[in-house]
C-alpha cells in the first residue's frame, strides 16, 4: 500500500476518475474512456508511472467498451491477484512498477493467449510508435 505522503502526491497529479480507478480499484462506465475505440499504434502505459503495459498491436475489439488486450509488453510489467469482491470471482491485474489498478484478466481472449486484460482507459496513457520523446 503506498504512504500517505504518497497517495497525496497521486491525487494532485491525476484527474479525480484516474485517482478512483487506480488507487481505489473503481471501474470506468463501460463506453466511456479516451481508449475504447483508440486505434492509433504506439504503446499503452500506466498513467500513473508511466511504465509501458501494452502495445497496440495486442489491443482487440471485445464489445465489453473497455480497452482489451490479448498479452502485456513484457513479463513482470503487471501483477495479478484473486479479486472476489462485489460477490464475483475476478482476476485484479495492477501496475507492476507502482501496483496502480488497471483492470481485471479473463480467459475468454483470442488467440495466441486466450486472455483478455479488460483495462480502463483512465488507468492508462498512451504514446504514439512515432513519438521519440517516449521510448
């Protein structure tokens, strides 16, 4: 759990949807967030480290009105638990680096990994492939 002085920080650097969805594991309203229907190439990162998560090229279309991918960029950059709150079994997949909630996995995904980590868009950031500022 991060430190007062921390979250603090947090709550003056993020939007009050950011701060609910990353350090009070609230959900988005489905359909609602920057990043459903975002088809741009580059990379998703986690808005509030800044550590790369996903990559476009793994982003699907799931119908669910979250941002879907069907695998992260690199093992270890999410973390998983057991979520059994509001009386259903979930998979909680938090930020690796700063342990910010993202969302939650399923394992109804396509091909190759048949997962889906079903992400809110306020937990994330995005850089353009094309944008050398951020590599």
């Amino acid at each position: 759990m991060a430190s007062d002085q921390k979250l603090e920080s947090r709550r003056a650097k993020l939007t009050p949807l950011q701060y609910a969805v990353t350090q009070e594991a609230h959900t988005e309203p489905p359909f609602s967030g920057v990043y459903w229907d975002h088809h741009g190439e580059g990379t998703y990162r986690c808005v509030v480290c800044g550590e790369p998560l996903f990559d476009s090229g793994t982003k699907f279309e799931s119908g669910t009105g979250w941002p879907s991918f069907y695998d992260i960029v690199e093992k270890g950059k999410v973390t998983t638990k057991d979520d059994d709150s509001f009386g259903m079994r979930r998979t909680e997949v938090t930020c690796g680096h700063c342990g910010a909630h993202l969302g939650h996995l399923f394992p109804d995904g396509p091909r190759p990994t048949g997962m889906r980590y079903c992400i809110n868009s306020a937990a994330l950031d995005f850089s353009p492939r094309d944008d050398p500022s951020r590599t």
